[in-house]
C-alpha cells in the first residue's frame, strides 16, 4: 500500500481519538473530578499513540519531519472543525476559515520542493 495514504489514513484515526481524548470530556465529563477525566483521556489517548506511532515511522520513510507535522495540522482542523460543530455544538466561526487558509500556506511552504 502507498506509504503517504497509509500515513494519512493512521492519522485521520489517530485525529479523532485525539479529539476525543483532548476535548470530548469537555461535555460527557464536566461534572466529574478533573482527575476522573484525566483517566478516561489518557485511555483514549493510548488508541491515539498506537495509531500515531506507526503513522509517523510509515510516513517518515516518504516524508521528512517537517512535512509530517503540517499534515497532522491540515488533518486536526479538518477533523476539529466538524467534532466542535456536531459534537460539541459550537457555532461555526469564519475564523476557521481563515485558520485553514494559513495552514494551506504552510501545506504550501513545506510541500513546495517536492513539486519542483
């Protein structure tokens, strides 16, 4: 299978664990003890690394480093956008578009040599 969907693929999943764990206790967990909601991320947030870690080391064979962290970027807005909007409730906010338009300068600036 093609390292760079592979990778992209991992990362999606990996997203929404993370999502999930950063953010979902915001409104299953607010009456809990911080400490209580600490614990329920942490048990998302494994499925998170074990979906990341091999995403990374995949697309480290085809990317470098750089390239990696901006794609996680473009994915986590991708994702967070719809997760704040349907789960969370939360108004949708021109400021995410913007948000998306500098990330796409970044896809730009740190993809720009593999087009040359």
């Amino acid at each position: 299978m093609n390292p760079t969907l592979t990778t992209i693929g991992l990362l999606c999943l990996s997203n929404i664990f993370m999502t999930f764990a950063w953010y979902g206790h915001l409104k299953t967990l607010g009456s809990k003890p911080w400490i209580i909601a600490a614990l329920v991320s942490w048990g998302i947030a494994l499925f998170e690394y074990l979906l990341q870690v091999p995403a990374n080391r995949i697309g480290y064979t085809v990317m470098n480093l750089g390239q990696l962290k901006i794609l996680q970027e473009v994915i986590t807005l991708s994702l967070f956008v719809p997760f704040a909007y349907f789960y969370m409730k939360e108004p949708l906010k021109l400021d995410y578009l913007w948000a998306g338009l500098c990330i796409l300068g970044a896809v730009y600036f740190i993809f720009r040599s593999e087009f040359n």
